[in-house]
C-alpha cells in the first residue's frame, strides 16, 4: 500500500509531539478535503510550475513521450503517462514529484522510532491519518500491534466510515480515535461526501459504548456546516453518547488544496467554499460549551 506523508514534530494530531503517518486512499470525497492527494489510493504526479526552470529534462527523458514544454508549463497526457516517475527522477528543481511511497512495516517502523525521544519527552506518540486508514485495517492492525510492542501511544485519524468489524479490530489495539464529523444531514453528507453518513454514525456510537477513548474533529465550512442547525444537531448527538473526554476540535477551512488541485491537474468541485468568520467560529464554540463540551479552534 501507498503513503503520501509522514509528517514529524505533528503537534495537531493528538495529545504531544507526534509523527503522523499519512496513508493513500479513502472511500470518501470531500469537496473540501484539504489533501486531495490522498483519496486515490493510486500513484500520482504532481507538479508544481513556479519551481520549473524549464530544463525539459523531464520532457526529454519521458519513456512513454507524455510530457510537452508550453508557454503554461509542462503538460502532462495522462493518457500516455505510465507514472514511473522517471520525470521526477531527472528534475533537478523537484517541479515533478510522485505521490505515494511504498512502505514495508519495517520501514515505517524505523521512521517511527527515530522520532522516539520527542515522543516520550512530550506524551506524544504515532497517528495513523491520511485518507482513511481504516480503509487498510490488516497494515494498520500490524504497525498499532508494533508500537504497541516498543510503548508508543497510538492515535488513528478516521472518518470511522467502515465495517463495524473492522472497527471493533482496530479499536482494540487503539489508544485514541480522531474521529472526523463532517455533516449530521445524511442527504447533505453523501451530496458533499459522496458517501452517507449512517455507518460513521453507529461507529462513533460503538465505540463510545465500548469506552473508546475518542476526540471529535469537524472541518467548519460556511455555507455547507456551520449554521447553527448543523451545530446543534451535533452537539445533542454528541451529548447522547456516554463520552468520558468530551473533546471538540473546530478545523476552519483553508485553500490549500487548490494549489494542490493545481500540482495533481485535478479539477476541484465548483462549489462557493468559504472559512467560517471568527465570530462564527466562537459561536460554534459556545453551542458545544452549551452542550458540556470542551471545544477549541484547532487540534
């Protein structure tokens, strides 16, 4: 399977300093999803033009002749393109990058366990985000059970969107869920998902029944879910389930995936995304304070 980050010294990904292993593939297309790059679980390229020096190395060294030097920039045919990366083996200004490394366990394990004394200076530990990692539960099973063996704390960033038995395997060798709470409207989640949102719900009450540790996270976007109807909604469901923690993170949207739209050559829906305002934000604090939450801006 394909990773697309790894990302050290994570403070935003649960409790300390933390690496956050970033895994390729997701059953969900959000059409605010801040790193597109990770719902194909397939290679990609990606370019980026303002690092082009126009060399046309990779043009020249192109095995399959899918790249072409315009006026734009290099152009790719995705038609012809075999995505070897031997463009991104040549550029020099590393304009041609792919996305997606193959990981052994083994590998990951010692990029892990280079990070051990930030991790255990500062309570931290491992998450496993991407994408959506339960979407590989036996890989994901293999590196908790491997942390677990060393006394790393292990966190799993989900949208919860699987089988119930997948969840229940995972959970066991779990020490925190992140869990991703987009929309409470089943209609409006599969129209801005693509998916419903009924399986991530009976998950999320699951493992609150079970005592699973777990913090809620919600990509607050005006216009879509930030109206007090939505954040209302949530909160009494929340406030429904037998939850120890009791922890809410407010995420703003930002633009950043449009420039990586620009560098995958992918088109982003076409849709009026806009960050909630801060008086916004504050009010959605307070609904969730309303409810016995603890929320915050960020985490």
């Amino acid at each position: 399977m394909l990773y697309f980050d790894i990302k050290r010294y994570s403070i935003n990904d649960g409790p300390g300093i933390r690496v956050t292993v970033f895994m390729k593939g997701c059953p969900l297309s959000c059409v605010w999803c801040h790193n597109p790059e990770g719902i194909s679980s397939q290679k990609q390229k990606m370019y980026t033009q303002k690092k082009c020096i126009g060399c046309k190395r990779c043009v020249t060294n192109c095995p399959s002749h899918a790249l072409t030097m315009t006026h734009d920039g290099i152009i790719s045919n995705n038609a012809l393109c075999h995505l070897c990366g031997q463009c991104a083996t040549v550029c020099p200004s590393l304009a041609m990058a792919m996305c997606g490394k193959d990981y052994s366990v083994n590998q990951l394990m010692y990029e892990i366990e280079k990070e051990r004394v930030f991790m255990d200076n500062s309570g931290g530990g491992v998450t496993f985000s991407g994408g959506e990692p339960l979407l590989f539960p036996e890989m994901l099973l293999e590196l908790l059970l491997r942390c677990k063996a060393i006394g790393v704390h292990r966190a799993v960033d989900t949208a919860l969107y699987a089988q119930k038995e997948t969840v229940a395997t995972i959970m066991k060798e779990t020490d925190l869920f992140l869990v991703d709470l987009k929309l409470m409207d089943a209609d409006k989640h599969k129209a801005f998902c693509g998916v419903s949102n009924e399986l991530i719900l009976s998950n999320l009450r699951f493992i609150a029944e079970a005592g699973k540790a777990f913090y809620i996270r919600i990509p607050l976007i005006e216009g879509i879910n930030a109206h007090d109807d939505n954040i209302t909604h949530t909160a009494e469901f929340l406030a429904s389930l037998p939850w120890k923690q009791k922890v809410v993170h407010i995420l703003p949207y930002h633009e950043i995936a449009l420039g990586k739209h620009q560098k995958l050559g992918t088109i982003p829906v076409k849709i009026n995304l806009k960050p909630p305002s801060l008086e916004r934000q504050q009010q959605c604090i307070e609904i969730f304070k309303n409810f016995g939450m603890s929320a915050s801006v960020g985490g």
